[in-house]
C-alpha cells in the first residue's frame, strides 16, 4: 500500500513536471530588407505526436508565447516567403530563439494576389483597413465604389466623403495628397487600381493635420515578386457602358517595374425633382422643377514607376501618372408656375450642354535609407503635378407659356490651371526594443488660377461678354510643416505622443485685389493602448486638426447652377480648428472580432453653405436664390460605433457595421443653435454556393439628419454580386448590381425664411448593372497554405 501510494505520488508529480509551462520568444524579420514581418506563424510541432502548438509574431515582428516542456520540430512561416526549418529542439526553460530571417519565395508569383483571400476588413489598434480584392461588388467599378463599401466612410448621391458623418475628411494617394481627392476624379480611378483603403481616424502628428474626422488613405497596387507578372480586367455595363484595364509587374534583381492602365466609356442617367412653395409672393405660389442628367463620361488614366535597389538597404522609386477625361452632361430641365388657385401660368424648358475636358499628370519620386537596426530608415519624398480643366458650357432656354418665345442663350467658359508641389522628409529611429523616435518635415504648395466668363446673346445674335459675372481667380497656399513623435511600450501599455506645427500662408487675388491670410498651429496628438489579453486591446486617442477653406469656398464671383439658384464663395472664410478624443475596444475570438469607439470632437468656426435670398427674380418672376458659405458655429459631436466580423460556417461570412452620432451647433447671428440625431449601417453577406459560386449582398442604411434650413430623409440602398473562379483560378467572372432597388435618392425639405419651402428628390446615379472578367498571369489566386494541424492565431492569414 505503501509503495502504490509513492508510486501515485511520483507520477503526479512528473505528471506536474511535465504540464510546468515554459516561454518561448524572438522575432521574425525579412532577410532582404530588415523588415519587421507582423503575422509570420512560428509552428511547434511535438514529437510525441500530440497537438500543435505555437505563437504569431505582432506589429514589429516579435513572438512570445506558452508551450510546455518537451521535445518539438520548429518551423517559421509566412505567406509568400520560404519557410524557414528549424530543426528538432527541446525546450526546458525559457528560450529565446533570437532574431529569424525568411527569405521571398521563388514561386511567389502564384501567391502575389493572397490579398483577395484576407478578410475584407482588417482591424488594427491604430486603423481600419479594407482590402478591396475580396469585395465582389466594386469589379469594374471606380474608387468611389470603393469608399461606399469602407467601414465607417460613407459617400453620398452626389459623390461627397464623409467619415463618421463629417464631410471633412483629409483624402491621400498612397500616403501623399492628389489630384484624385475631388469627387469626379476618384470615379476615374478604377477599382482594380486599389490595393487597399485605409481609415485613419485618431491620426498621429506624423499625418497632415487636415482633416478634422480624420484621413482616408488609398493604397494602389505594386507587386513585388519576380518575374512578368500582372492581371487584365473588362467589363460591360448597362446603363451603356464598357471598360478595360490592366495591372502589370516586372521584377529582375534590382529592377522593379510597374503599370497600371485604365479606360472607360459610359452613361450615367440621372435625375432630380424639385417643388417650391412660395410665401410672401401674391402672384408667383408654387413652382416645380423637373431635371433629367443625361451624362457620357470617357475616363483614361495610367500609372507607371520603378524601384531600383541601390543596395541592400537603399532604394529609390519614380512613377508618373496622367489622367484624361473626357465628360460631355446635358441636363433638360422642364418648369411649371403655378398660381394661388393651383393654376398654371408659365411653362419653359431650358438645356445646359457642358463639355469638360481635364488633363493632369503627376510626378512622385522617392528615396528610402535604411540602417543598420530594424525600422531605422529616412525617406526624402518629392511630388509634382499639373491639371488643366476647360470646361464650355452652352445654355438654351425655350419659353412656351404665358408668351411663347425662345430664349436668348448664354455661353460659359471655365479654364481651371493647378500647380501643386511637395517636398518631404521623414526619419524613423527604434530606440532599444519597444522604443522609437519620428522627425520630419514637409513643405507644399497649391498654385490655382481660374478665367470664368459668361457670355450672353443679344437680339442681334451676338455673344456679349458680362464683366459683372466674368472674372480671373488666383489662389495660392503654402503650408510648412515640422513634426516629431516618441513611442514606446512598457509591457503591455504602449504610448505615442507626437506635436506638429504648420504655417500657412495664403494668397487670393479677383480682379487685382489680393486677399493674404497667415496663421501657424501646432497640432498635439497622443495615442495610448493597452493589451488586456490574448485578441482583446482597448486604445485611446487625442488629436487637434484644421480644416482650411479650398478655393472653391473663397471665389467671390456668383457661378449659375441654374437660373434660379447660383453660388458665390467667401473670402473672408476663417479656417475651422477641432479636439478629437477617441476611446476604442477590440476584440478577438475565434469566429468574431469585435471592434467598437466612442468619439467625440470640438470644432471651432465651422463653416457650411447657407441658401439665401438675393432679392432678384427671374424673368418669370421665380426668386433667384444664393448658395454661400459661411462660419456659422462651434459645433459638438459625439459619436458611438462599431463592426463585427462573423465567419458564421465555412460557407458563410457576415460583417455588420453601425454608427450613431450627435452634433450641436452653437449658432452666431447667422444662425440659430441647432441639435442633429442620425445613424448609418451597412450589412455585408458573403456565401459559398454550390458549383464554387461566391454570392455577396451589402445593404445600406443613412438615417435622416437635418440642419437648420434643411431636413433629409433617410435613404436605403441593396449592392449585389456573384463570383466564380474560372481556368484553374487564374480568371474570374462576376456580375454585380450597384443599387439593385433603384432606391439611392436624397430627400430632402428646405425652409428659406420668409421666402420658400422646397421639396426635392436628386438621384446622382441611377441602377447599374456590370459584368466583368478578369484575367491573371502568374498571378494564380492560391490560397494561403494551412495545415490542418496547424494553429492560426490570426483572421489575416
């Protein structure tokens, strides 16, 4: 009994032994670049055959994770790279496996498009990230498809950004400002030209400061494996409608080559629906208007570069890009007078044919230094680009009732010339393991004159040029920048301060008379995080940001929209300064991740378009309103979001995304104070048919929201989509439907007191339906490589 009773004793305790758990670290960085490789999967495999263990490496490469002491065959791997075997080890104590090196795979081409099998949508402490290749509804689309499908980024009938409900978003191009960030020139970019979208909402100093919601960062495709490689996309729509592009890679030792071409021809109908009830008006009671968008658009775009590799640790990359539109509108519009007794007394038509033509080419060079020591680098960056939009215009009206008549046409002329340059440097320094240190500095410049002249015809059939309306703008601004931020991580706490300082100096001229504005600002920014477990983190962000006025808000000269409605900007504007605080949640379980904020900022001067009466009135007697903006307010919002990300069964996928948000103006004499509810979501389906068929369904929700002249009904709209692999998954085809209900249509109540109440429907874009093919070339959409022993730590792969 004695010896039974030892024996136990013993086997408990080697059993004890045995389950006693030891740690195991390093870090994992590529062999060619020194680059921390976040998500690389260091796989423990026992040789007593029982389960698989292991660890994933973070944001700077490193791993740390539990294992119980034993015998395991290590191997570290990485998508893309070879992996790398480490042997049979045994583990008795704490072990640190020091500093692993993966080098790229040779077969790498048939991986280089894994993007398309991450998750849509990728959640870091810092960012959200939207990877566009799994996302079948925007094939054959354009970049502004892209942003309506981003998480917390919302994009309006007319084609305006918002983010969180704030249209004051900073729009970047890989990281630098573009030509793209106006709405008509991100519908030239297509979408197969996007790698990947990310929103920035509690932006570091090492950002520009403008943007008070915060920046949106589009990443083009660059491939890096070597060899020939890339991909050609077609699609025909219908409304009428085609579109080809194409995305190629050349890769040879130091060379790296790269292209991107794009090309569309299309309509794209439109409508709007205008009734205006007039008080004060004893002749003049109702008005209804009547618009339909007859638009062709013809888009060609391309993008070409190369990186040389210096030497190992130096690199230097130049691209140029150039965009040709071609866009040709002619808007019909019919409108109905209507008298106290709801009779009619006049009945005109009028067409405006706009002819558009803008050309731009842009330059980018770069130099990247790296040092010895991961992550230490300096990159000196330099950005030139030029636009010329011309824009003619041609006005006809035909009066019908009460005395028929044609109307006396009238010609505009817009030409638009942009100068835009930048020069900037940024220097990174890791200090020790956890630390790091940023400095930089960044200088540009916008250079923008615009001729607008309205000619109008005289009985005699002659074009007379109207001074009152005709004029030369000029706009120049010049921001420098200096900025410096300090991180660490003690543990499990992690901080990041940074301060920058921006100078602006700004001048307008119209008509001789310059108008120079001057003002620096130095913009804090903090970021804290804290690890609370194994997937589960919580963040907490300040930053101060500006919005300054472009020029489009400061022209003074009046533009006509229409007959009755013009628009007139303001240079007297004053720039809008916010404090944004930011509080974060994330977490991660195997099948969910939840991510959630509450927000809050406070805006200084903000400044928005306010519709006032000009006290003139059409030859008809309809009253001639003035669109301006103007600083209105201080303003309150708080905000509370979140997603979830569900892969519910293998063949089932779910993502749901809400944002609810408060705003307070704090009006001025111009305004009354004034308080906002609205909320938006967006649900996302995706399912594994039969026949290896993917089915996608996003629906789309925007609450109402009102301001204090306007009320804006809530406005749903479905996107739908079906994907099959073709040719050994080396092509694919898909069919989506952009707004399959038709439904996407603002509208909207507007009170102009003591003037009118108009109702109006406006639908920029109506139903789309497109079929694209796309066909890759060393470029195999191979899943990523998963044992089915193996343990994934990540929803990234």
């Amino acid at each position: 009994m004695k010896i039974k009773a030892i024996t136990i004793i013993l086997g408990l305790m080697c059993t004890l032994g045995f389950a006693q758990k030891i740690t195991v670290s390093g870090n994992v960085l590529e062999a060619e670049t020194n680059q921390k490789l976040e998500y690389a999967t260091i796989v423990l495999k026992p040789t007593d055959k029982s389960s698989v263990t292991g660890g994933i490496t973070n944001a700077k490469g490193n791993f740390e994770f539990e294992i119980k002491k034993g015998t395991y065959h290590v191997s570290v791997e990485y998508i893309s790279y070879v992996t790398k075997d480490l042997g049979t080890r045994t583990f008795s104590k704490n072990t640190n496996l020091g500093t692993i090196t993966l080098t790229e795979s040779a077969v790498s081409l048939d991986e280089i498009e894994l993007i398309a099998e991450k998750s849509t949508v990728e959640i870091r402490l810092d960012k959200k990230i939207y990877n566009v290749g799994k996302d079948m509804t925007v094939k054959g689309g354009n970049a502004m498809d892209v942003l309506d499908n981003v998480p917390s980024v919302t994009v309006d009938v007319e084609g305006a950004v918002s983010l969180r409900g704030n249209d004051n978003v900073r729009i970047l191009i890989n990281g630098k400002p573009s030509n793209f960030s106006a709405a008509e020139a991100l519908r030239q970019l297509p979408a197969d030209a996007i790698k990947k979208v990310e929103v920035v909402t509690s932006p570091s100093a090492r950002y520009d400061a403008e943007g008070t919601a915060g920046i949106i960062n589009i990443i083009l495709r660059k491939g890096k494996a070597q060899g020939l490689n890339g991909s050609l996309s077609g699609n025909i729509k219908n409304p009428t409608g085609y579109g080809i592009s194409s995305n190629f890679n050349w890769r040879y030792k130091k060379i790296n080559v790269f292209n991107t071409i794009g090309f569309s021809d299309g309509k794209t109908p439109g409508n709007a629906f205008f009734e205006n009830d007039y008080v004060n008006n004893t002749v003049l009671a109702f008005s209804k208007e009547d618009r339909n968008y007859d638009r062709n658009r013809k888009n060609f775009n391309t993008r070409l570069g190369m990186t040389y590799s210096l030497t190992d640790k130096s690199s230097v990359t130049g691209s140029v890009s150039y965009t040709n539109s071609n866009r040709f509108t002619d808007t019909g519009i019919k409108l109905n007078l209507q008298d106290q007794s709801l009779s009619n007394i006049g009945y005109s038509t009028r067409n405006e044919l706009e002819d558009r033509l803008d050309v731009g080419i842009e330059y980018n060079l770069n130099f990247t230094q790296k040092f010895k020591g991961s992550g230490h680098k300096l990159t000196l960056d330099y950005k030139f680009e030029t636009s010329d939009d011309d824009e003619f215009s041609k006005i006809v009206g035909e009066e019908f009732s009460p005395n028929p008549n044609i109307a006396l046409q009238e010609k505009t002329h817009a030409l638009e010339d942009n100068k835009n340059y930048l020069v900037q440097t940024d220097y990174v320094l890791p200090i020790g393991e956890n630390a790091q240190f940023e400095a930089g500095f960044k200088l540009t410049n916008r250079d923008q004159e615009t001729d607008f002249a309205l000619f109008e015809e005289q009985i005699t059939g002659e074009f007379i040029k109207d001074t009152n309306v005709s004029n030369i703008f000029k706009f120049k601004d010049q921001t420098t920048a200096f900025y410096t931020q300090y991180g660490n991580k003690f543990g499990k706490f992690s901080a990041l301060f940074g301060l920058r300082l921006e100078m602006s100096d700004i001048e307008i001229t119209s008509q001789g008379v310059d108008n120079p504005k001057k003002y620096s600002k130095w913009f804090p920014t903090l970021n804290l995080a804290y690890e609370i477990g194994k997937g589960e983190d919580i963040t907490l962000g300040y930053n101060r940001r500006i919005r300054r006025p472009h020029a489009y808000f400061l022209n003074p000269f009046l533009s006509r929209a229409s007959e009755t409605n013009v628009f007139q900007g303001n240079p007297d504007l004053n720039p809008a300064y916010s404090n944004g605080v930011d509080l974060g949640y994330l977490k991660k379980w195997a099948k969910v991740t939840f991510n959630t904020s509450l927000y809050y900022n406070y805006t200084t001067d903000v400044f928005q378009f306010i519709r006032e009466n000009t006290g003139s009135q059409t030859s008809a007697g309809v009253p001639i309103i003035r669109m301006i903006p103007r600083n209105i307010a201080s303003e309150d919002r708080f905000g509370w979001e979140f997603s979830l990300d569900y892969k519910a069964l293998k063949w089932l996928k779910l993502n749901s995304s809400f944002n609810f948000y408060n705003v307070a103006k704090n009006g001025n004499n111009i305004v009354p104070n004034s308080e906002n509810n609205s909320w938006n979501t967006r649900f996302t389906s995706r399912v594994k048919l039969p026949l290896k068929i993917d089915w996608q369904t996003t629906v789309n929700y925007r609450g109402p929201s009102e301001n204090y002249q306007s009320n804006i009904k809530g406005l749903a709209h479905i996107d739908l989509a079906f994907s099959k692999d073709l040719f050994n998954e080396n092509a694919t085809l898909s069919l989506n439907v952009s707004d399959l209900l038709n439904s996407r249509k603002r509208r909207s109540t507007t009170i102009i007191d003591n003037l009118s109440t108009t109702y109006s429907e406006f639908q920029w874009r109506e139903r789309v339906v497109r079929l694209n093919f796309t066909y890759r070339f060393n470029q195999k959409k191979r899943r990523a490589r998963r044992s089915k022993k193996s343990i994934r730590f990540s929803d990234d792969g």
